[in-house]
C-alpha cells in the first residue's frame, strides 16, 4: 500500500468508516440524527452541526487545492455557517459530507509519494502530507467533540 493510500484510507476511517482509532466515525455519530439534536446548544460550545461543518470546511478546501491548485478559505470563516433549520438541510449537508470526504480520498490516492512531499499551495504551509496528516488529526480532535456532546444530551455517563 502507498502512502497516499494510507493516508486516503485514514481520511476515510474519520468520516466514513473506521473504528481504529476513535472506535467510531462522523458517519457512525450522525447518520441518523436529528437535527434538533445536531444544533442543540450545550452551555458555550459549538453544535454538533456547526462541528461537523467545520471539519468539512476543510475537506472543501484542501479539496479545492487538488481541483485549481487554489487555497481559498481562512480558518476565520470556518465557523461561519447559516443555521440549519430542518431535518432536510441535516440530512443534505450530511450527504454532501459523506461525497465530499470520499472525493477528497480519491485525489489523495492519486498522489505519488514525491506529490505528497511537494508544496502544498505556499512554502510556508509545508507538503500535501502534512496538510493531509493536519486535517485528518483535527478532525479526530473534533469526533471526540461531538461525541461528548452527544453524549451530554443523551444524558449518557
């Protein structure tokens, strides 16, 4: 297996499939909440809606570096969403979650091992693999979030 596959794979076990590390996924929380649950207020922090929204901010972005070459979001706006309101827009942004992540996996798979180690976008911001790596650990960071958060709510120990 290369390492754009590894790494691939690891992004997928976060959002979609895995259990390894968390003993959970994105996929395995939310699939299937409500979405008075998923934008229930708990004390000051973030929803479980605007968490997961996050984290695909980010998969968007780094997406977009593989489809134009272009970073386009700052982490200053990757709080700024419009409220969900419904079910419908729970379980839409959730599809698009899921499509997002696995498109993202599939440019990652393409990289070769010298890709992975050139620049991502600026100097600066270090190689594809450390953004990948970054990415896929803030998203773990931001699983164990809402899983206490639900946890919270569920009233669960």
């Amino acid at each position: 297996m290369t390492n754009a596959n590894v790494l691939a794979n690891r992004l997928r076990e976060v959002i979609l499939n895995g259990t390894w590390i968390a003993n959970t996924n994105y996929k395995a929380q939310l699939e299937g909440l409500e979405y008075t649950i998923a934008t229930a207020k708990v004390k000051n922090l973030n929803t479980i809606a605007v968490l997961a929204q996050h984290v695909h901010y980010y998969i968007k972005g780094i997406t977009n570096v593989f489809v134009n070459g272009k970073l386009e979001i700052s982490d200053k706006y990757s709080f700024d969403f419009p409220p969900i309101t419904s079910q419908q827009q729970w379980d839409n942004f959730l599809e698009k979650f899921w499509k997002d992540a696995e498109q993202l996996a599939n440019h990652i798979e393409q990289l070769n091992d010298e890709q992975l180690q050139s620049v991502f976008v600026k100097k600066e911001y270090g190689s594809f693999q450390r953004n990948i790596d970054g990415m896929i650990e803030h998203a773990y960071y931001h699983l164990g979030q809402v899983t206490l958060i639900q946890k919270i709510l569920f009233g669960e120990d």
